[in-house]
C-alpha cells in the first residue's frame, strides 16, 4: 500500500495539484480501503473537508497505479 506522501506527489506530478491527506482519507473510504481513525477527528462520522468532485478521479487514479484497487 503506498503512503500518503507517495500519493500525493504522484497526483501533483501528473495531475498539476496536491491533494490534502483528508482527501486521500475520504476517497479510501469510498473505495473501501483501509483507514485509520486521525487523533485530532472530532467526529468520526463527518468529514470537515470532504474530497472534491472533481479531484476525486485523479485520487482514484493514483490509488490504481500503486496497485491499491
């Protein structure tokens, strides 16, 4: 499984933009991979800063290079 580093230099190199750690959060939950729980989440079932729509594929896209779907 890549880190989370890995995937955002990845993204900034092919898609022009770095995506936050929370993005790559919320879009691992949708794909139903695994995530550890943040210390500083108030509530573990909201998200403060949900991914984007239109970032969503490059995430998705990065995810499948590292073999992850």
């Amino acid at each position: 499984m890549a880190t989370y580093r890995e995937i955002q230099a990845y993204v900034k190199e092919k898609y022009g933009f770095q995506p936050k750690t929370c993005w790559i959060a919320h879009m691992k939950e949708i794909c139903g991979l695994p995530v550890k729980i943040s210390h500083n989440r108030h509530d573990i079932s909201s998200r403060v800063n949900p991914c984007p729509e239109g970032k969503q594929d490059a995430i998705r896209d990065a995810f499948s290079h590292f073999g992850m779907l």
